[in-house]
C-alpha cells in the first residue's frame, strides 16, 4: 500500500555557478528544460535505459495489465498501461499511454478492484496541489474525469473501497479530510476530517485515519457511524502511520489490522490488531531486530502480503507472507535483481507482485516477481557498476552514524570530495540510482551520502535525536561526516562541497554558517534558509506537521532563530549555488531569494538556478540533464580544476 504523503525527499540534485561574476541567475524555462531529444524507448517493465525509468507500478487485480509511471528525456513523466502475456513482461503487448487532459507529471496509479478504473494522481504543471483523474478502461471509452474538489485544495489517492475511490484532501488551511468517491456518479462519502492528518485505509464502512505531527504518528479507527478509536495505546514518540484492514468484523468476528508501526520498539515492524467490543489487542507479526520495515502490500483477497525491508544501511530485502492462517508463513524471500526497491504492488490473489527497483548506475525499472513459480520474469542480467562502500563512524559525542562512499579512485590518496545530504530530515541515503554521484566519479570525484542523525533505517532513537533542541548536533554531523575521510585519507580537506536538497539544502545553508571555512563552496536546493518564514509560507499541513521536528512557531521561537543559518549568512565567503523549482509550495522560493540576496549584498559569489517548469522535485529528466551539466561544471571551478589533472 502506498503511505500517506510525507514531506521527505530523497533525491540527489545539483547545480552550478554559470560564469565567475559575483552574481548569475539562471531561469530555466519550459522550453530551454526539454531541448534535448530523446532517445528510443528501453523496454518499459524489464530494462532501463539512462534516458527511460519506470516506477510506481500498480498490477490490475487479475494480473492481466501493468499500469507505472515512465520518464523519458523529454517531457513530464506519464501513466502508461501494458498488457502482460501467460509469462508476465516476458510475453507483454505494447505500451498504450494513458491519455490526460492535463499537463504535469503522474506521481501514482491505482486499477479498481474490479479492473474497470485506472486512477492517476498528477500535479499540473509540476505544482505540489495535486489532482486525480479517473480513467476508464473500457477499450471504447477513453475519457478521464477529474474529481470535483475546490481550486485550493490537493488530492492524494489512499486505495479502492471495493467500487469507490478512497483519498485524502487537503485544503489551504491543512485541514484534511478522508472521502470516498463513486467514479459513476460523482457522489462523496466523508469518512473523518481533521488538521494535518491523512485517510490511510478504508474497508467496508472501517477505515483507519493517520494523525500527529512526523516522528509522533498514530491511527485512529474509525467505525461506519463515524465513532473512533486510538488504535494502539499512547506510546509517545512511536509512530504507526500505514495500515490495511483485513476484515471489517461483524457477525461475531473482530475489526483485524496490519500496521506499520515501531509501537513498544525500536525498530519498525508489522503489527496486527484486532478490536471488538471487549477492547483491542495487537502482537508484532514480522519484525526485526536488525532492520526497519519500509513499506508493505497486502493483495485483495486479504491472503498475502508483500514486505519490503531495509538493512544494512538502506539495502533492500524483499519477503512474501501467506496470512491466512493463525500465524503468518513466509511464502518467498526471493533475491532482488537491483540493491534498493520500492512501491510493491500485488495482484487480487498475491500470485505476481510487481516492484520498482535500481541501483547507483541502473534508473528506477519495473520488474515483475512469479509468487506461485517463485522466479523474477522477464528480467535481463543488471549491467555492473559500482559498488559502494558503507562507511560507519563516530559523531563528537558519541552517536555512530554511517554513510554511502562512492570513491572515484580506491587506490589514490585524499581527493576532492563531495558530500550530499538527503531530504527530510527523516529520510535516507540509499545506494540506489544517483545520476550526480555518477558523473562526479566519472569527474574523478569521490561522493559521499552520509546519514546523519534524524535518518530513518537505523532505529526509533535515532530518528529522534534531531528533534527540535537535537537540531545543532544534527548539524555537526555535517562536519563529523567531512572529518571522517578526511581522517581515512579519503577526501582532501581544501577541496570540499557540501551539496543537498530540501532538508539536505537546509543543512548546506547551516553547515556553511556554523562550519564556516571547512567546505570550498556549496549547492543547496530547495532548503530552507529561516525556519520562521518557511513555517510562515509553507503549506498550513506541512508547516503543522513540522513541530515536533524544528520547533513550534508560537512556543519555541528563539530555537527557530538559533536554528536558522540566514541570521548569520556573514560567515558565509565561498560560492554557493542555490537550485529552487519555480512551483514550489512545500519550501517556497523565496526561502532562496533571501538567501541568495543576503549573499549577494556582500558580494559574495552566487548564483541561481530557477526551474520555472518544476516543484519541490526535479523530475525532467532533460533538467536532470543540464543540473548534471552544472554541477560538473562547479565542482571543477571550486576545486580550481586540479581534479583533471589528477
């Protein structure tokens, strides 16, 4: 199943200064983001290209068509829909593009039970308020309805209630509402409104509602009068935020529940609870000890369950569990054909299950998995490229922290380094596909993806240990992760960048203000610069949702001026290149306007990039293209060019 929406990123970007004057802006339009032309597609469900990516797949229920999301070099990223042969992909008919009456890329599918409805999630013109459309699939009938919703108001799809759609609204003062809509007629069921909270699942009149700020989720059950329920007891700072139901009782029987949740442990695992009129009880049905679960699906006839794992420090591991009985029995720990993996979809009787997977030199790739014949289908040999190595260290005080190392050249001492910090701040650097990383090596520049404190897949408590008063020593983790290769001998100290996104260019922003002369210059995209006017301009959701993490706006207002850079960008004097997408409501842009500005009245060296034609992602694979272009194009100024002559 999907999880609600979280405002954590992951993805690496970059880009660079355009000339060495003090100041440069540079606005990528449209049409300037897609000049170059794209190559011959891969196959859609097997191979990727590095110009083609598949994702976020979605198998109709009889497995009889696999709906995902593919991105070229030109355009948007668009639904398509493919007719799978007796064999999966390796019989599959051709694509047939999902036609939408409107502009912007698709970020998810979802087939109704019954095959007849394709719903596809879209943000026009690359906004964050996103919408829904609902496709037909009757051969003869190839229209798509939008749902009726307010202009200020953002769609996301939650699953099908048998022949209704569940989803989440959330509208411009973050109240959020869980509704069910009828694709025929239009009509609106209303399942529980509240503040900042999200509509996880719905089944047969039961429906479970996320509420809590991130780092404290919990899920309230809520019964077909609209009564409702805490699900689990209170464990503070636990947090339970995806769940199916299993069976909606009645005629004896209890309400039963999957959930993810870290409840009464320090690892996130899959609980099951039962409620009935007695009360509620729930026991762990799949944990571990040394990993957290990610993210999970459960096929239709409430039979199996696909289970995706990260280990190791943000490996993926796969498990297929038959529930029918008393006890969960593992049906298939299959070996993935890629080193991380996402978005597990499975068909109405969990027979095949399809999940997107990649590694640093493979883009994300559909690939489909036989439950019954336990064999991957259709999947061609990964090219080898390379491997990683998970470094682990020690912050100043004490904490163990870890992170990805790509070296450029394992047998050549200490060289130009950069170091890239991920979004969240609960999100996770994972060795999966990095297009920056990769044209940095092939730069002869070492990249390291650091996990500092606050990342998910190493524990509750370290989840936590940025909160809020956490946030300065989450900062040092910036430098601590820098003092490590250079202490290894990996990285040379006069040719250091710090480079990151969302979360991550917050952090670039504060690791220059308060580590001033340890980096040679930085990228920071789509960060925050002051914690108090990003809460101001940010959606009301999002900003509501922050609290436990940066600081309340009313109660902690002198953290949240401690803990923002842009009060003390005078100790910034080395080049900076700030990246932003022009549609940006999750970290509006001006958060880099002012940043660049207070640098640029001191004259020193910056420059922006503004994508007129993006948000908070940059999903363009053509301005993927020229960031890749840019950030090459830096790093070799930063570093004075020595690194071509190494």
């Amino acid at each position: 199943m999907r999880e609600p929406a979280e405002v954590t990123d992951t993805e690496p970007t970059g880009a660079v200064l355009t000339d060495r004057g003090v100041t440069t802006e540079t606005e990528v339009t449209e049409e300037s983001g897609s000049r170059v032309q794209a190559g011959p597609p891969d196959d859609a469900a097997g191979g990727a290209g590095e110009l083609r990516h598949t994702s976020s797949p979605c198998l109709s229920p009889d497995g009889s068509v696999l709906a995902y999301v593919v991105t070229e070099r030109t355009g948007y990223p668009r639904a398509v829909q493919r007719p799978l042969g007796p064999d999966g992909v390796a019989d599959a008919g051709p694509e047939r593009d999902v036609i939408l009456p409107v502009e912007g890329p698709v970020r998810r599918v979802a087939y109704s039970p019954d095959g007849r409805w394709l719903a596809c999630e879209v943000a026009p013109d690359a906004g964050e308020r996103e919408r829904i459309w609902l496709v037909n699939n009757d051969p003869g009938d190839r229209s798509a309805h939008p749902l009726p919703v307010a202009d200020d108001v953002t769609e996301h799809i939650v699953d099908w209630d048998g022949d209704r759609l569940a989803v989440t609204t959330f509208d411009s003062d973050g109240l959020a509402e869980g509704r069910l809509v009828d694709p025929w007629t239009g009509e609106v069921e209303i399942v529980d409104r509240r503040m900042a909270g999200a509509l996880v699942h719905a089944l047969d009149g039961v429906a479970l509602f996320r509420v809590g700020a991130r780092g404290h989720r919990e899920l309230l059950r809520i019964a077909p009068d609209g009564r409702w329920w805490p699900l689990l007891p209170t464990d503070t700072g636990s947090t339970t935020d995806a769940g199916e139901v299993l069976d909606a009782g009645g005629d004896g029987r209890p309400v039963r529940m999957v959930v993810r949740s870290d409840h009464s442990s320090d690892r996130v695992g899959l609980r099951e609870v039962r409620a009935d009129d007695s009360g509620t009880s729930s026991w762990p049905l799949a944990e571990r000890r040394d990993a957290d679960l990610d993210s999970f699906d459960v096929s239709l006839d409430r039979r199996v369950a696909a289970l995706l794992w990260n280990v190791s420090g943000g490996l993926s591991e796969i498990e297929v569990l038959d529930l029918s009985g008393s006890r969960p029995r593992v049906l298939a720990r299959p070996g993935l054909p890629d080193v991380v993996a996402s978005a597990p979809t499975l068909t109405e009787d969990g027979g095949l299950l399809a999940v997107t997977v990649e590694s640093l030199d493979q883009p994300p790739h559909v690939v489909i998995y036989d439950v019954r014949r336990q064999r991957w289908v259709g999947e061609p040999p990964a090219r080898p490229g390379p491997a990683p190595e998970l470094r682990t260290f020690t912050a100043r005080d004490g904490l163990g922290l870890s992170g990805w190392l790509y070296r450029a050249d394992p047998g050549a001492g200490p060289g130009p380094t950069v170091v890239h910090l991920h979004g969240g701040p609960e999100g996770q650097s994972r060795p999966g596909y990095d297009d920056i990383a990769r044209r940095m090596l092939d730069e002869g520049v070492n990249y390291f993806l650091p996990n500092v404190r606050g990342s998910t897949g190493s524990g509750r408590s370290f989840g936590h240990a940025d909160d809020r008063y956490g946030r300065f020593i989450g900062i040092d983790d910036v430098e601590d992760s820098l003092l490590h290769l250079v202490e290894a001998g990996i990285a040379d100290p006069d040719r250091a960048v710090v480079s990151g996104r969302s979360y991550g260019g917050y952090l670039v922003n504060a690791t220059l203000v308060r580590h001033a002369g340890r980096w040679r210059g930085g990228i920071a995209a789509c960060g925050m610069s002051d914690l108090r006017t990003f809460y101001r301009d940010t959606e009301p959701w999002i900003a509501a949702a922050a609290y436990p993490k940066y600081g309340n706006p009313l109660h902690e207002r002198e953290l949240l001026a401690e803990a923002s850079p842009l009060r003390r960008f005078d100790a910034i004097d080395v080049p900076v290149l700030f990246v932003h997408g022009a549609r940006d409501t999750n970290v509006p842009v001006s958060e880099t306007e002012q940043a660049a500005e207070a640098l640029r009245e001191r004259e020193v060296p910056v420059d922006v990039l503004l994508f007129s034609d993006e948000g908070h992602e940059f999903v363009k694979l053509s301005n993927r293209q020229l960031l890749g272009d840019r950030v090459v194009e830096f790093c070799r100024r930063v570093f004075d060019d020595r690194t071509r002559d190494q």
